[in-house]
C-alpha cells in the first residue's frame, strides 16, 4: 500500500504559487488518499529578482534561485509552471520537458504564442503538459473539451474569459458607472492589475480563445488569426440603448464553424439579457459551448485568482499522478501539435447582426440619408431608436441591422462617418444570436 | 499505425441506443483519429421482447436476442448497458464485468441502487465502470468532480436533475399555466412519459443525487439517505408569491456538508431570482457545486434526450479507448465503493429559511395567533405578506421565517394548521440562501 512519493517543483512562487504550496501541504494526506500516492514538493524556484511577499510562505529549505540547482533536484517527477510571461517559461518548461518531466502550467501567454511547440518537444519526451489553469481556472473547460465532450463536433464558443472585464461591463451596466470610474473600483478591489492593458484590451481574453479554440475545433489556431477588440473605448451611453433593446454587453471571445471556414475574434458584443451567458456576473467567467450531439453546454466559475487557479493546478497535477491525464494526452490526437491550420472564414463576408449609432444632426432627412448609405452597401434595418432628447444640436440614432455581411456593415460605416449632418465615428457592436442548443 | 480496433457490444436498442449507433457509425473515422484506435460495433442485444421502433436502425446482423449468444460475442471488450431498469441490466452489468469488461452506463436507477456493489465487482475484475450519461448527460458533472475538482474539498450542491420538472415549473412560472396543464404540455413535447411519476415525485432527481453526492462528499450515500418530495402537490399561487419576493421556484438536489454532518434531500425550493441556477429555464439542467479551493462552480447543459445521452456514452467509451478513464477508475480513490457511510445530519435540526403560506380566516387577531404560534417554536418572522383580496372568507397569509430548525418549523406548521382560523394545511417552501462563492 505504502506507494512511493511523487517529487514535485514549482517555478514561481508569486500569488498562484503559494496557494499551490498551501493546497498541496493542508490537504496532503487526503490527496494521497484519492491520487494513491503522496505528493511531496521537493523544490521551489524562486529568481532573486522575483522575491516578493509570498516567498516566505515556502516552507524551510525548499527554496532555490538557481536554475540548475532547480532541476539537479532528485526525484522531481512533475514542474509546476507558475512564473508567468513568455521568456523565462518558454525556457523552464522547455527544459522540464527535455528531462522528461511532465509539466502542469497556469501560463496562457506562453502557451497562446508557443503551444503547438511546446507540445511537440513534450511529446517528444514522453512528457505531457497540463494546462486547466491557464484558461478560466475554475471552469472545467479544457477537460470537458478533451473529456466530456469527446464524441462532439463544435460548432460554436461564445465565452466570457477574462474576469477585470466582465466586472468593469457589470458595473457600468448594473451601477451605471462609467468606464474610469468601474476600472478604478476594480483596481482597488483587486480584479485589475495597476496596468490593466492587457485585460481591457481583450490580449488575455484572445490568448485564452487561441488555446480553447484550438482544442475545439482542432486546429492550430494561431494569435494572428483572432482580431480584437477591447472594452476600453465603451461608453456608457451604447449600454443603456443596447439595454432599452433587449441586450446586455459582454466582452466575447467568438468562435464558429461556419460553411466558409472558422471565425474567430474577441470584442464587446450585445447578447440577449435572456441568454445564460448573459448572466454572467461581476468577475464571474463562463463558456457556452454548441456540440452537434450534445447540443448547448455552459460552464460557469471564477477565472482567475488565487484559489480558484491553485485548484485548477492541482486538479491537474492529481490527474498526472493517477495517470488519467498522461493517457489522455498520449492517445488522444486532440492537441494542439497534431493539428493543421484553421482554414478561416473571411470576416468581410461573415454575417451578423449589428448595433449602429451615430450622432446625428437633429434635423429634416438625416436619418433617411443613413438608410440610404446603408441600403447602397446591402445592409437591410430592422428597427431603430432615437429619444426625444438631444444633446446640443446632436442626437443618438440607433440602427439594428438585419443579418448583414460585417466588410459591408464596416464600409457602410465609414461612409456614414464622411456625412456632414454626423458628428464622429459611429458606434459599431455585433449583436450576437446564439444558436438553438 | 494500424491500431487494433476495440470491439463494442450495445445491451438496449431504445432512444438512446440507437442515438449511440447512429453516433458510432457516422463518426466512425474521426472518433478512431482522435482515439487512436477504430472503435466498432459488434453486438446488439435487443430482448425479444424490448423490439421496438429503434430497433430496425441497428445495422444488419448485429442484432441478437439471446444473452449467451450476446455474450459468446468475440473480442468485444467494452459493453454499453442502455437497458434502463434494475433487475436485467443488472444482471447484464454483473456479467459483462465478471467476463473483465469494462461498462459505459445510462442507468441511474441502477446505480443509485446499487452503484457500490457494482463498482467492487468492476474493481475485482480489474474492469471500470463510466457513468457520466447516468447524470444530466448534457453536463460533465461527474469527470468535473473526479478530474478538475479533485483538490477541492466540496462545501453544497444544488441540482437541478430532471428536465422534466424544469419544464413544467418554468411553465407554470413565465406562462401561468397550472400544474396539470405545464405536465400535459410537457407530455405532448416528449419532455414527460406517459406515466411522468417517477420524474414528477422526484424519484429521479434523488437517483442522481445519491450518485453524484457520493462522488461529491466522499461518502456511501443510500437511497434512503434522501427524504424527497415532488412537484405534483405544488399550486400556482406559491409560485406568484414567491416572485412578488424575488423568488424562483425551483426542484432542486441539495446536498451540504455543516459541521453536524452531511444534509440531503430532494424537494421544491425558492431560490433568488438572479442566482445563476434560477435562470436556468425549461428542460435544461444544471448543478451548482462549491469547493473550498475554486469557490462556485456551475455546469449547465441538457440532462437527457436521446443525443445529450449518446454524446455522455460516447465521450466515456472514447475516453475508456484512450486509457484515461481506465486510470482514473483505478488510481483514484473517490468511487462509491470505496467510501464510508455518509455521517448525517439531523434533519431536524438542519436550519434554514423557510416560505410558509396559510389560508386563514379574514378576521382581526389571525395574524397574531400565527405569529404567537410561531414563536412559541422559536421561530422568527422575517417578512409576512398578505394581499387585499380574500377568497371567499379566507385570505393567503404568507410569512418568511428568519434561519431556523427544519423541525422546528414543521411542528410550527402542524399546531398551525390545527388551528380553528386556519382552513387546510399550511404550505412550507425551503427558501435556499446559495454560499458566497
């Protein structure tokens, strides 16, 4: 009964790190009860330029700066990979691997860019990397794509996956702050970083779709191929209109097998306020995948954060150890290095609906000279709002489009920005339809 | 490259039977690319009694009627028991297991009634046993607990189990339909059988949730562990009042581990309106699950149906052909059989809020003599409601109970309905305050 320990080191002992250590040494002997073996951290790296306020949580002795010192260490069987950003990992995980070290990594930046060739190296090894963390830590989504859903062909993702975002859109919409205010409020409650680009621009939620999205549809989705589209331009006025209609906004990351190829993209979309993604609350993440047999299936739960992604990290360091996970990633051809190019659709002529708004002269024949534009360009009206109220000489028009193509929506744009009767860039937002599940 | 193919033998050719079949065959190709072996149908076992429709789908000369004839099969090393029932099937698990093959099962009658001692015949046999289509086949909510949440230790889950219930209760609620007229509706869409009993007391629910609790909370839990009620008493009225206090009328699987042990039941429950589960309308499901580690987790998906199943069964076969579910069943030990007896709570003592609706006389000095009754119980008031209009001499007087013991309340509603002012017995509705999560 008495079965041997598995060695495990870690690499990084910032936030996730620690709540690593905390899990794995509270809860050690319960996980050798369900893993069938002790799980025993034998090392942690820790950079000298990395030294912060979770490192003296590292229990005595376990603490090195060195990198060979690291990996001379003896019967380190898994690397946890929780350093983050794309350099430095690349080369630990990279050299775990080659010692024929199975990694498990939180690291959706090194994962997004480098993926297919860290798989690649890790097969080559007989290694495997495990990965549930790096994309939305508390939703299973990565194992229920590779597990559950197995026998699916995936026709769509529509997910929620980065939690600063869905915060920030929550309080504008339910508080009715603006932008700058919901931010500030997010950065003091700790949902966003001081520099918070990363995660307003949509770069987090696109580098999640390129790894979820390749899983999904078995392809090598690369980052290029996703356009993106961040939160930080929203103004509060487009979120009560969308809301007067019926919708709520989120910031989607969008994949769909459509007959001329995947779409991809991340962007702030209106949904029906009906739809359960729609529900997603506060810094909440979720995914709401179409399988062809299976139908429609959402998976809810924290994103990030400390616990949340330690849980998600010793999931997948259990399943390593009760071998589950190595078998799935040994014959399983789902990943993302046995897979070929996507073969894209072209977004010019990719349909959907859309939310138009411009600020238009309030006078005689302005709203008949922007039908006219977008009747020109093949783009068809499906209902309009404009209030009472205008603002100087100005006032909102809103045009929901019937099902248009989005190149010809974007061209009818532009034009309409050329009117002399409208005063700057109409506002753009894709209406999303979800698809009977 | 070549891989053996892994043979298959189908007990039950009803609905999902034949869903699995038409899986099987049309995905033939690319089920053995992603599994990296061919899989292939070599029996079905279709009692001669159990011909139906779905039977002539089966392709020719699979067919058989005769057990041993089923069974003398060669190189069929996985079985699929969709019989449905407890006695045949069974007797087909037992055997099939017994001879050293691994079983994907449907059946959650079965396994509630006899889930542990069919997972020691599995463990002596060194064969596994794959259940995921046994529970809201639509949601991946047992590989989530036994893979992705493997390092939590779960607080509550709460279940909505059976479609059937959801559909006639978000009738009722967004339509206004009575009972009896949401349950024919539901029976003329396919939603309910002809004989909708073991759906509408909400015997199935409680399958379920002896199953996943015992996954959840590590424990030998019984089908007489559950004290359950069902839908079919619940009146319009309730529903409408609830909802004037925020509420959604839900039939929910509870299961929650308090410091004086482990609580479980099945009934109808009030539950906020803007929780994520309330939002989960018609013949959906969903289970809302809370760990220590990743806080609330929440799956939502179809629960049955004949491809929701069939995705369920062949997502476990896959993953039986690929070696991954074969690990997990043998190197963690989390399975029903393995557990201890659950240590129970007193039910009696459980405390909760409560929704507790009388008829009583419109006459001065009634409300006192309830309120009178209620404290004597040590019962607190929290919120009462009483609408102007009286049907006849009576009026619906309704009360929210602050946090008290279930018993408590029980016996409050039993002195209550006693009562000579009081006309019938009271109604009493667990309202379900969901963790911080």
């Amino acid at each position: 009964m008495a079965q041997k320990a598995v060695g495990v080191g870690l690499i990084g002992c910032g936030t996730v790190g620690s709540g690593v250590v905390k899990l794995l040494v509270e809860q050690a002997e319960w996980y050798a009860q369900r893993a069938g073996r002790p799980i025993e951290v034998r090392r942690v790296l820790c950079r000298a330029e990395d030294v912060g306020p979770h490192t003296a949580q590292v229990p005595e002795g376990l603490l090195v700066h060195d990198l060979d010192a690291f990996f001379d260490t003896p019967d380190m069987d898994i690397i946890l990979e929780l350093a983050g950003g794309t350099t430095f990992a690349k080369q630990v995980v990279e050299r775990a691997l080659q010692a024929g070290k199975h990694v498990v990594t939180a690291n959706k930046a090194l994962l997004s860019a480098h993926g297919p060739e860290l798989f690649a190296v890790a097969r080559q090894n007989h290694a495997a990397i495990a990965f549930e963390a790096s994309c939305l830590g508390g939703c299973p989504v990565i194992t229920a794509m590779q597990f559950n859903l197995a026998a699916n062909r995936i026709s769509a993702m529509y997910g929620i996956f980065n939690g600063t975002c869905n915060y920030i859109l929550t309080q504008m919409t339910d508080q009715g702050q603006a932008y700058d205010e919901a931010l500030a409020d997010a950065q003091q409650l700790g949902f966003a970083e001081a520099d918070p680009t990363l995660d307003v621009s949509g770069g987090d939620t696109m580098h999640k779709l390129v790894i979820l999205a390749s899983l999904a549809f078995g392809a090598r989705v690369e980052e290029k191929h996703v356009p993106c589209e961040g939160i930080d331009r929203l103004e509060l006025v487009d979120i009560g209109l969308g809301a007067e209609m019926g919708y709520e906004i989120k910031l989607l990351a969008i994949a769909e097998q459509t007959d001329a190829g995947l779409t991809l993209s991340v962007g702030p979309c209106f949904v029906h306020a009906d739809e359960p993604i729609a529900q997603v609350k506060s810094s909440f993440n979720a995914m709401s995948l179409y399988g062809h047999a299976v139908g429609h299936t959402l998976y809810y739960g924290r994103g990030a954060g400390q616990m949340p992604t330690a849980s998600a990290v010793v999931g997948d360091l259990i399943n390593l150890v009760a071998g589950s996970y190595g078998a799935l990633f040994e014959n399983m051809a789902t990943w993302p290095d046995q897979q070929p190019a996507p073969k894209l659709a072209d977004l010019d002529r990719v349909t959907a609906r859309y939310y138009l708004r411009v600020n238009a002269l309030d006078q005689p024949g302005v709203l008949a000279r922007v039908a006219e534009v977008l009747g020109e360009h093949g783009v068809s009206i499906a209902a309009v709002n404009q209030h009472e109220q205008s603002v100087g000489q100005f006032v909102s028009l809103v045009v929901i489009t019937h099902e248009a193509a989005t190149g010809a929506v974007r061209r009818a744009a532009d034009d309409i920005a050329q009117m002399d009767v409208i005063d700057g860039e109409p506002i753009c937002i894709r209406i999303i339809d979800m698809p009977e599940g």
